[in-house]
C-alpha cells in the first residue's frame, strides 16, 4: 500500500467518523468564500503544504486536493479539525496555527473543488476573451451563447459547471480525460474517403461524425469500411505553449465569468419545490 493510498484511506476514514470529530454544534467557517482569506490560504498551502500536496494541489506523497470527491463532501469544521490534528497514520501532521490562519486554509482548501465561477482567478478575463475568440482559436471548436464551434463542449456555463483545476487541465493536457459525447473517432469508407471527428450519434446501422470543419456526416454503416475509436482529444496538445505568457491564466478567467445560472440555483430550487409540496 503506498503512502498516497495510504492518506487516502485515512481522509475518506476521516469522513465516515465525521460526527466524532463534531464537537457541539458544527464549526462554521467565518472566512467562507471570502477572496482576501482563500488569497491568504493559497499562501499559505504554498508555504507549508505543497511540498506533500503538490504546488497546484494535484497530489505527491499527499493526496491530491483537487477533484476530490471525499474532500467535497467533507465540512468546513471536518477540513478544520484534519489541518488541527493531522491524519493518524500517515504524513500529515497536527498543526498549531491560530484559528485565523487555520480558517483561511479551509477556504483555500474549500475553493479547490469549487465552481470557477467562486474560485481566486489570478488571470485577466479581458485578455482572456481576446485569446479565446482570437489568436488562441478555442472559439474555432467551442461555443459561448451561440457563437464558436460545435465539436468542442459548449462553455456557456462552464464557469459554474467547472472547477479551475479542470479547465486548466483541458488546456494543458486535453486527452487526460474526455468530456462524454466529444471522443475521437476516424472513420474510413469503403470508396477510400477517410473522415476524423467527433462521433454524435452511433447505433447498429448508422454513424453520424462531425468533423473539425463542422460538416456533419450521416454514414450508413454498410458504405463503412473501418472504425477506429482515437483515446486522443482533437483539442492540440500544444495549445497552451501556443499562448501568450499567462495566456491559460487569462482564458480561465475568461471563462470563469460564464455562468448561465449561479452554482447550486437548481438545488436551491429543488428544495423549494420541496418545502410547498
């Protein structure tokens, strides 16, 4: 079992036994979504943490703290109490700092696996708007309100569908991970004609590809010759050395402030829908 396992373990450990870390009532973060505090803690994690965690959170001997579906669904006063006491067992180690600075590290902590939307962005969304319908042809493929491309997922909504982490992780490594609906697929037909783009509709008989120039093609697959299913994104790999520097930082920005309806409206709505009935 490596010591990443290992912290793993213990944090999702540390989340089944949440109500005996509870002491009273629930701990509530005084500094929640503050940007002067998650700032402070970014410091802060800079400092002390990401030597273990990684200087962007992704993971090393610690566990990575981004996209981290037990961290998520821990609670500020559970975040809390783990910086506080460390995880028996592992690396992470208990810590003395003031409840000022212990708070402001939740909010960091908190922001990691946050829409963009609610997220520090240190880019400028102005330059990013630039690239993005500019030089930096993201909306050759991707569409914002209506206006791009199509064989790239739509972004209107991105910055609260997102977290920072992943938007720049589908700029610096776009075939790590696929949005569904957008794999890769070459096509070859038998009168010779090769076609490559994304696949928008599959079935026993037919295929319909929509290639980079945006020409859908409905296929039956009795003139299909071969099929080849691509684990690369059509996105360019190099697209964020192709940028400007700070260019990523920019277009997150950019992208950040797309937001169709607030993170957690269609909860809040649900709830209410709830309460009259």
């Amino acid at each position: 079992m490596t010591r990443l396992f290992a912290a793993v373990t213990a944090l999702a450990a540390a989340l089944c036994s949440g109500q005996e870390m509870r002491s009273g009532s629930e701990k509530k973060n005084p500094l929640a979504g503050q940007k002067p505090a998650i700032e402070a803690g970014a410091k802060r994690f800079k400092e002390g943490c990401a030597a273990c965690h990684g200087a962007n959170a992704e993971g090393g001997r610690g566990p990575k703290l981004v996209r981290n579906r037990d961290l998520y669904r821990l609670t500020d006063e559970q975040i809390f109490d783990i910086l506080r006491r460390g995880i028996p067992g592992t690396s992470m180690p208990p810590s003395q700092m003031p409840d000022q600075q212990t708070w402001e590290l939740v909010s960091f902590v908190r922001s990691l696996n946050s829409p963009a939307s609610q997220a520090v962005i240190t880019g400028n969304p102005e330059n990013g708007k630039t690239l993005f319908y500019g030089d930096g042809h993201c909306s050759t493929c991707h569409s914002i309100r209506g206006h791009g491309g199509l064989i790239g997922p739509d972004l209107t909504d991105a910055g609260a569908t997102l977290t920072v982490s992943e938007l720049r992780e589908s700029m610096e490594h776009p075939s790590a991970e696929i949005t569904p609906g957008f794999e890769t697929v070459s096509i070859k037909l038998k009168d010779g004609t090769e076609i490559e783009g994304v696949a928008k509709n599959y079935s026993n008989y037919s295929i319909d590809i929509l290639d980079r120039k945006g020409e859908l093609h409905l296929l039956d697959k009795a003139n299909v010759a071969t099929i080849t299913w691509n684990k690369q994104s059509l996105m360019p790999a190099d697209i964020a050395k192709s940028l400007v520097p700070g260019g990523i930082d920019d277009v997150i920005a950019f992208l950040a402030q797309q937001v169709v309806r607030p993170p957690g409206a269609a909860e809040r709505g649900r709830r209410r829908r709830q309460d009259i009935e």
